[in-house]
C-alpha cells in the first residue's frame, strides 16, 4: 500500500463533477478522483476546520463509530474497475480491525474529519499507470 495525502480540491459550483487529486506522500505519483458536489464540500469543509450547527451526513458518520466505541484507523482505496474507484473504511474496535466498503469520496471525507491516513493498493496504481502515459 501506498500512503497518499490529500493535496487539491477543486470545486466548480456549476459542475456535478468535483475533483480531488491524492499525491504520494514523500513522492512524485498523484492522480486525480472525480467526486460528488455535496461530498468535496464535506472535504473542504473538514481541511478547514468549518463546523456545522448540526451534524451533516458525514459528521453523523463519525459520530456513529465513536458512540460504537471504535476508531478510523486508515482509509484504503482498493480497487479500480471500469474508471470507478473502491475503498474501504477501516476501523478499530475493541481490539478487532473491521473494513467497511464505501465511495472514496466518502472515506476521504471522513478520514479528513478524523485526520485518519489514506492508502492506495498497489494493484490500484499500477492500473493507473496503464491506463495513463505519465504518472
């Protein structure tokens, strides 16, 4: 696996297709993952520290797996199939590693609430690396 960091988002309000870029952490390697509008602005909303009055879908998220007595321990983006990426939560809890499939955008968003590192799957990165001339 990969440790990635989040390194751009690009919002356009006009757009239904949001974009972030993860670049390895310590190297060269990034590439871009298209996004929903509502889930960048929980990104953007979370690198800024921005809270809410009340709990939006992702804080709701987070909060659940706290009052389950658990914790994000990393966020993984497993696979690549037909240009659509796959990820899953991973969580500790009482002493038990569980893995929870969902969207990336949505783990992003989450591992940015909870400063909770991303990974890449090295089979994931060598499929971007075939399907693109420069990595």
């Amino acid at each position: 696996m990969i440790h990635m960091e989040l390194s751009k988002i690009i919002i356009t309000e006009t757009s239904d297709h949001q974009i972030i870029v993860l670049t390895e952490r310590g190297g060269q390697r990034s590439f871009p993952i298209v996004i929903g509008l509502n889930e960048a602005w929980a990104i953007d909303r979370a690198v800024k520290g921005i809270t809410t009055p009340r709990p939006l879908t992702h804080d709701l998220i987070g909060n659940v797996i706290e009052c389950l007595n658990a914790g994000v321990i990393r966020v993984v983006i497993n696979d690549l199939r037909n240009n659509t990426f796959y990820a899953k939560i991973v969580l500790q809890q009482n002493g038990s590693t569980v893995e929870i499939d969902s969207r990336p955008s949505d783990a992003i968003a989450l591992a940015m609430q909870k400063n909770t590192p991303i990974f890449v799957a090295n089979k994931v990165i060598e499929e971007i690396c075939k399907s693109e001339d420069s990595f």
